[in-house]
C-alpha cells in the first residue's frame, strides 16, 4: 500500500507542467496605442525593441490545473492596470526533472512611516545578515535607481561588487511554484493577517526559492509598479519581512537584489534560480507587525 502511494506520488511528479505568462505592449507607434515616453511602466524589454513589460505570473501545476491557470493568467493580462497588451506569450513546458520542495518562509512585518524609515530598517537586516556597508548601499543603489531592471542584480556580501554577467537583462528567477495544499493554508493564515494576495503569495514563493539557494545570504526586493509601496527583505535567519512605506508612492523605482557569498559560483546560482524546478511547501508562521529589534534580538539569542 505504501509502495503504490509513493509510485502514485512519483508519477504525480513527473507529470508536472511550468506555466508562464508574458504580457507586452508595442509602444514604437507604428500603428499601435502609445503612450507618451516617460510616463508609467515605459519599461523596454532589454533585447526586443520597443515593448513595455505589462504583467507576468508564472507556477508549477498538475494536469488538471492547466486549463484554469491559462485562463486566469490571460484574464490577468488584460485586465491589468498598465493597460491592454498587445502580445500574451503563455508557455506551457513539461518539468524535465523532479523539482526540489523548499520551505515557505515565515512571514512578519517591521512598520514604517517613510522611506527613511525604512531604508533603516533595511540596513539594521541587511548588517545583521552579515553584509558589509558597501554591499548595502550598492543594493540600495540598485533598487533606488530611476530606471528599475526587469532581472534581478546580484552584489557580493563583503566587497559590494555587482556580479551578474548581464546587468541589463539581470537574472529572470523562473521554474518555481507553491504547493497547492500549502498555498490553501497559506491563504488562510494571510487573511487573518489581511494580506492574502496574489502579489503577497507570488513574491514569497519567489523568495523561499532565493531564499534555499546555498550562494545566496539575503535578498532585497522593491516592486516597480508605481502604486506598491510595500517591499521586503528576506533571508534564512530571519524570514520574509515585508516593510510598508518602502518607497514613495507613484516612484517608478524598484527592483530586486540578491546579495550573495562573496567567493560564491555565480553560474552555479544563476542555473539554480532560472532553471532549477522548485516548489514551495510547509505552514510557515505569519505574525504581525513586529519591531526591527524583536527580529534582531531574536537572530541574535
Ligand atoms: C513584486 O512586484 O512582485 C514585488 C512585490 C513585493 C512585496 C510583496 C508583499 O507585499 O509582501
């Protein structure tokens, strides 16, 4: 009986499917709807000219699921806030291997009334993480700049050098999904909280999945869209800690920073958080709003 469970279980696995969307919008004006250059998500899509990035999703998912993702994601496409794409790539690809099942982090909140605010409470993580100075402030750089990356940059912990080989294209963390039980009770312990959304559930399954790469100590992420002022910064010892008031409301700035070990294999991270199939799993704790310092002496004893 054990034995039939666990082939069952086994099948399960390799019969699973990534799911990808990709929505964009010609803004070249050659007969399509523009909108003034400058003005919200005037994001090019490095390499393919001029296309402005207007949403993205993607997951892990059986069979029997695949029929509902496409549609919610193209429903998601269009119905997007940054206006109606012009092309909607949905990839449908089978897992090649088994994926890996990491653990979903704990969630927690630090508060904060600004920016400032909360570029303290970034910097009081981050150094408790252990990165140098310059390490921070160069992520900072990253996530502050006008023009926010569509890929993720990656900065050494002690010298603060950028890392990643292609700094326009960044690194696309793909192949990742939650499990569908945990995803349930996940969404359970999120609206108590009342945070259970999408945008909540995605960014943390992204995160785990940063989070369980060996090379990788923190990440730093801040949401390009103009109208999300909330971000986070994660890491083992301390979780996935979103933080409110991370940037003024309608900053085109954002962007995402994994720091990693400073003698770490970049190639190796990036194989891993682009192509390595991952599922996020388990009951994490999600808590209230806390203090930096009930999260620092609690890493700390
Ligand atoms: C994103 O745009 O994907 C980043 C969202 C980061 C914050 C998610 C949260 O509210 O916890």
């Amino acid at each position: 009986m054990a034995q039939r469970t666990e082939a069952m279980a086994n099948k399960m696995l390799h019969n699973l499917w990534s799911v990808r969307m990709r929505a964009s919008k010609n803004i070249s004006g050659k007969g399509q709807g523009t909108r003034p250059i400058g003005s919200l998500s005037q994001r090019l899509i490095e390499g393919r000219g001029q296309e402005m990035h207007i949403s993205g999703a993607e997951g892990i998912y059986g069979p029997s699921d695949i029929d509902k993702v496409i549609k919610s994601y193209y429903q998601r496409a269009v119905e997007h806030s940054r206006g109606l794409p012009d092309e909607i790539v949905i990839t449908v690809e089978r897992l090649k291997q088994r994926p890996d099942i990491v653990s979903v982090l704990p969630v927690s909140t630090i508060k904060s009334g600004s920016p400032s605010e909360a570029h303290k409470t970034i910097n009081g993580l981050l150094s408790d993480a252990g990165l140098s100075k310059k390490a921070i402030e160069n992520g900072l750089k990253v996530v502050c700049g006008k023009k926010a990356m569509r890929g993720a940059s990656m900065i050494k912990a002690e010298s603060g050098i950028r890392a990643e080989p292609d700094r326009k294209r960044g690194v696309r963390v793909s192949m990742l999904g939650m499990d569908k039980g945990s995803e349930k009770a996940i969404s359970m312990k999120l609206t108590k909280a009342r945070i259970n959304t999408t945008t909540v559930k995605e960014a943390l399954t992204l995160a785990s999945k940063v989070a369980s790469c060996g090379g990788v100590i923190a990440e730093l992420c801040i949401s390009d869209d103009p109208d999300y002022t909330t971000g986070y910064v994660t890491s083992k010892r301390f979780g996935y800690i979103r933080i409110p008031r991370i940037k003024q409301k309608g900053s085109l700035s954002g962007g995402r920073v994994f720091f990693i070990k400073e003698r770490a294999d970049v190639k190796k991270i990036i194989e891993y958080l682009e192509k390595r199939p991952v599922i996020a799993k388990g009951l994490p704790e999600v808590g209230g709003a806390v203090s930096l310092n009930e999260v620092l002496s609690c890493t700390n004893s």
